[in-house]
C-alpha cells in the first residue's frame, strides 16, 4: 500500500550520474565533486577509489554495488530498480561510477529504466580510464606521426556472441585500447595478428591508473599474453595497443609512489621488455 501511494505521488528525487574518473580524487570534475557533498545516498561501483569515497557526506547513505570480473555482486537490473527505488524516499541519489559513465559503464541502460519510471535525472562526465592511463603514463593516443585515431573496445568475454572487427582494429595508424581485456590477451593477440597487426606493435598494460599504486608493463604485441600473466598486475587494468606506446619512454612523468604495493616502485618505471 504505502509503495503504490508512494509511486502515486511520483518520485520526488532525482538521480545524478556521475563520472568517478580513473581514481585519483583531483581528476574529480567540480560538478561531480558538489553534487556528491549534496547527496542524500550513493551508489557506487567497485571502481571508485576510497579518496573519492571518503568525500560522501557522513550521514548519506553509501550503497556498494559493484562488479569485478569474476565476481558478481548486485545484478544489473537490482541495481536499476534500485535507484528508482532510492528515487522515491530520497532528494539528491547519486549514482556514482568509474571513469565517465557512459564509457563501458552501462550508464545508457541505468537512465532507460529511470526514463521508464518517470524519475528526474542529470548526468556528470568523468575523465574515462583510457584517458587518465594515457595522460599519467605518459602515452598519447593520438599523434600526428603515430595515430591518426583511437578507437576504445571492450575485451569482455562475449566475443563469441559479438564477433570482434580484427580488420578494423589492425589498422597500424590507429590505436587501440583495449577496456576488461587482461583476461582474454590470448584472443586478442591472436586477432589482431592474424588481421595483419604488426607483432612487433608495442603495448602497455597499464594497473591502477592515476594511484600512487599505478604500474605500467611495456613489451610488444606478439607478448600481450605474457605481459597480461604477470603475477605483480593488479585490476583494474587497461592495455593501450599501438605505435604511441614508444613515447613512454620520453613522456612518462608520473612517479607513483607504491604506496599500497611494497613491490611496485620499480615495476612502475618499467618496464617490462617480454
Ligand atoms: N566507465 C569506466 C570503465 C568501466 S569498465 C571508464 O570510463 O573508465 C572497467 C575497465 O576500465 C577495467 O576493466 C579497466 O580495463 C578499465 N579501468 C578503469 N579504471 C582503471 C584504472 N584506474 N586503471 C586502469 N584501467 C582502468
């Protein structure tokens, strides 16, 4: 009775979707960071990093709802329901994501079921992982000698039921960035080779991008596999595919400090030549 008076009345909340970026807490937009000291609750992913977390209101209500590869927390559709739900009982429900939310983030699916439910929303962009990799590891996507473009691609699992475009992506004047690729390095290795790709293309797998714990593995494509296996890799990682990668040598500035992995002060100059 009291939930069908409630959705009589309509929601009285409204939902911000808000872009984390890639976990250091000043890549946080002014936007994203004002709407979250105003939210009522949040909902947060695995992604975001505990500096950010650390900036929510004591007395909001925090709400983790994240995935991790191989681990499955809330599903997709609770998490939508979710946040109509939380809608209906509260002002200012912050739906807080890593990176920018519609990049890989299923942010697009979130807003069509709160379209659905008549729920007010805004959305807040976050700098998404592939550009924080690339600014702190000192890799740029696209230059004019290298990389005429850059294309960012999913290497989750549903490559059976999604073929993969191999032939578009083994353009050697494009890069490629591969988003949740770590475990399937093998396949893509394999594709882009088989598709004419270079094996000779460097690659970086880059862990924890923008941390003081970011570490950066550098070898060559026809090594993605190896690079990938390395046992001192942390999640979340992202690889960057493509001539670019070279320039690390020379723009690579960031000096994280390991703080939260002893071994990773000099994995993180790396670099790992496979
Ligand atoms: N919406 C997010 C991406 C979510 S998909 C964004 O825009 O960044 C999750 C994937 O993002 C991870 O598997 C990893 O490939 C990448 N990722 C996110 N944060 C990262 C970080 N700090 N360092 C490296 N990769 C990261």
């Amino acid at each position: 009775m009291e939930i069908l008076s409630l959705l009589g009345q309509g929601a009285k909340g409204k939902v911000w979707l808000v872009g984390a970026g890639p976990g250091d807490v000043e890549l946080l937009t002014l936007k994203a960071w004002r709407i979250l000291k105003s939210a009522d609750a949040v909902l947060y992913d695995a992604l975001v990093s505990q500096d950010i977390l650390d900036l929510i209101p004591k007395d909001a209500e925090k709400i983790a709802v994240g995935k991790r590869a191989g681990k499955h927390s809330a599903a997709q559709d609770e998490i939508n329901q979710l946040l109509v739900t939380k809608a209906y009982t509260r002002k200012n429900v912050v739906r807080l994501k890593g990176g920018d939310p519609f990049i890989f983030g299923r942010g697009g699916e979130e807003l069509q079921t709160l379209v659905e439910a008549g729920v007010e929303f805004e959305v807040v962009p976050g700098i998404t992982a592939a550009s924080g990799t690339s600014a702190y590891a000192g890799i740029p996507l696209t230059h004019r000698d290298y990389a005429q473009g850059v294309t960012f691609i999913t290497g989750h699992c549903q490559l059976e039921s999604r073929p993969m475009d191999w032939q578009g992506y083994a353009n050697p004047n494009n890069t490629l960035v591969v988003y949740m690729g770590i475990l399937n390095a093998g396949i893509i290795r394999q594709g882009l080779i088989d598709a004419g790709r270079s094996p000779q293309t460097p690659v970086a797998i880059v862990s924890k991008a923008t941390t003081q714990s970011q570490q950066c593995f550098i070898g060559q494509l026809d090594s993605l596999e190896q690079l990938a296996a390395n046992p001192q890799l942390q999640m979340p990682a992202l690889m960057i595919i493509g001539e670019v990668v070279a320039l690390a040598d020379s723009l690579n500035w960031f000096q994280p400090k390991g703080e939260s992995a002893p071994d990773t002060a000099d994995a993180a100059k790396i670099v790992a030549k496979v």
